[in-house]
C-alpha cells in the first residue's frame, strides 16, 4: 500500500533542518523515495552543499526549482517563514501537487489561501523519534485534499513511526503532547539517569537502565492497552520500595508540572505564527 501510494513521485522538501533533513534521512533510509526524485532546500548555500553532500540528494536555496519538479512539496520551515516560502512556490503549485505542511500552529487553511485554489494541503506533526523508526505524527487534512492525499501523507509518516488523523482543532494539542514531548522525556530521562549516579551506578549502566525501562515502560502501555495506573500497581508492592519513590513523586508535583507543560506547549503552539 505504502509503495502503491509513492511509487513514481517526486518529492521536495522545503527547509531541511532538524525535523527536514530527518525525515529526508529516514524517507531515503526506508527506501519511501529514491535520491534521484527527492530535493531539498535550506536558506544558507554553505548549508546547501554540506547537507548535500551528507544526504547526497540534491540540496539548494531554490524553493520554487525545487517545487517546479514534484509531486509532493514538504513544508518543513519555521511557522514564521511559511508565508514567504508559500508566496514564491504558489506559480508552481496546483490541484496536481499536494503540499504537506509540518510548520506547529499553521492552519491548512491559510496554507490554502496562499497557495490558490483547489491544491490539496494536509497538515502533519510528527517528533523526533521519526529519526529510528518510533515517530509519533499527527495528520489532519485541508479543504481540497481528498482521502487519497491523506493516506498518501499517512504511508510517508507510517513508515517512521505510527500515526493518527485528528480534526484540526486538535493539531496545537497534538504539537503540545507528541512534537514537543520527546524533550520533555528527555528531562525525565536524564533525572533518572542523575538518579542513578546518586545511588552510585556508572554513567553508562545507568542510561541503560533508564532509557530501556522508559521505552519498556511505553511499550507496555501501547501493546497492553492496559490503562497505566493498572501498570503502575503491578510495580507497587505495599510497604515496598516502589512506593515510597511515588510518595516522593507526589511531593514533587510531578504529575501536575508533565501536564502544566503539555498545556503550556500547546498555548504556545497557538501563537507562533506571524500572519502575513
Ligand atoms: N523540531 C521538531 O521536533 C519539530 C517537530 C514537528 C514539527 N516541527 C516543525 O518543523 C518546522 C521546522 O522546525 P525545525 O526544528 O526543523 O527548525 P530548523 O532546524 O530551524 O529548520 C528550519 C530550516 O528551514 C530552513 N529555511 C529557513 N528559511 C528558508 C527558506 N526561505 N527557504 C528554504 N529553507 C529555509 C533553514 O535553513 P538553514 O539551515 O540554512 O538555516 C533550516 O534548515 C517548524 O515549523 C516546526 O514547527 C518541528
């Protein structure tokens, strides 16, 4: 189904930065799309010819060359640099190309409105975790973009991690929770591993046993379906050990601070883009 929906195109990936060029590597690393039918862009030239040479696709400052040889146009800059971007493509653009945007806070609708009418535009907000296969996207679909354009967005982001299509008025929950919770992990990771530096276990063994218990952890929570309060019970013998780090949780606000951030990112997911 995936090779169906791809097979033959071409693709163009507009700012290949962190969440561009990683995708660029993981769409090439998976075999989604050939070299010869992919092209990036940055803003810099000696960014160009560096990150040209590391993903040995063809990488340049030309959106609208770029746009003018594909199929299908990643939208991968900063919110704040779409309208410009959408405004020198838009002559290349029309109801035959499918614009996927991953800018957070970006409306498929003023997408739509910049880059004419009837060009299908399907919003994505994937993470990091794309980078080894364990991605996390959110997609929601525009006006014009008809069920295909979806699953076409949908076998892209499938195949570095799992997806979900939410209604639009969820994408800046979405940003919040997924696009910006793998740092917010990472800063539980790295307390766990300081954690166990404190009660005196090298660097090393200590990251192992932190990373793989909170992947085991998500794991379980995925493949059991089970709710993670039921999960967190079979850990917690009475009078054991567990419980009493949990008490030290509490005290600690933990529970309250993780949603305090997924609230805050996603307020701010609603703010960041500067209408032009
Ligand atoms: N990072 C994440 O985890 C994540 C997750 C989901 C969605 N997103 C979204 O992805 C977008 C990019 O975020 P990022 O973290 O990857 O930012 P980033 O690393 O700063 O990447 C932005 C890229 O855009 C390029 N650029 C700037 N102006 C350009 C122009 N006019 N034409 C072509 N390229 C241009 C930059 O080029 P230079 O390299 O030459 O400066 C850079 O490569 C944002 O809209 C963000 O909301 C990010």
């Amino acid at each position: 189904m995936t090779a169906d929906l791809l097979a033959g195109r071409s693709f163009a990936v507009l700012g290949a930065g962190k969440i561009g060029s990683l995708l660029v590597r993981s769409f090439l690393a998976q075999g989604l799309v050939t070299a010869e039918r992919l092209r990036a862009t940055v803003r810099r030239p000696e960014r160009a010819q560096v990150l040209g040479r590391e993903l040995a696709v063809v990488v340049s400052t030309d959106n609208v060359a770029a746009t003018r040889d594909a199929d299908v146009v990643l939208l991968c800059v900063k919110p704040q640099t779409v309208p410009g971007v959408l405004a020198a493509i838009r002559p290349e653009l029309g109801p035959g190309k499918l614009v996927i945007s991953v800018a957070a806070s970006v409306p498929t609708e003023y997408i739509e409105q910049h880059v004419g009418a009837g060009v299908p535009v399907v919003r994505a907000m994937p993470n990091t975790p794309c980078a080894v296969g364990s991605g996390m996207t959110g997609l929601c679909a525009g006006r014009s973009a008809q069920p295909a354009h979806l699953e076409t967005a949908r076998a892209l982001f499938q195949a570095v991690g799992r997806t979900v299509v939410v209604e639009e008025r969820l994408m800046d929950a979405v940003t919040g929770l997924s696009a910006s919770g793998p740092a917010f992990l990472y800063v539980v990771l790295e307390s766990l591993i300081d954690g166990g530096l404190k009660v005196g276990l090298p660097r090393d063994v200590a990251t192992l046993l932190a990373a793989q218990t909170m992947l085991g952890a998500a794991r379980m929570a995925l493949e059991t379906g089970d709710h993670p309060a039921l999960l967190k019970d079979a850990v917690t013998t009475p009078a054991g050990c567990t419980i009493d780090g949990i008490l030290e949780l509490e005290e600690g606000k933990l529970r309250v601070t993780l949603i305090k951030a997924v609230v805050k990112a996603t307020e701010r997911a609603g703010q960041l883009l500067v209408r032009a």
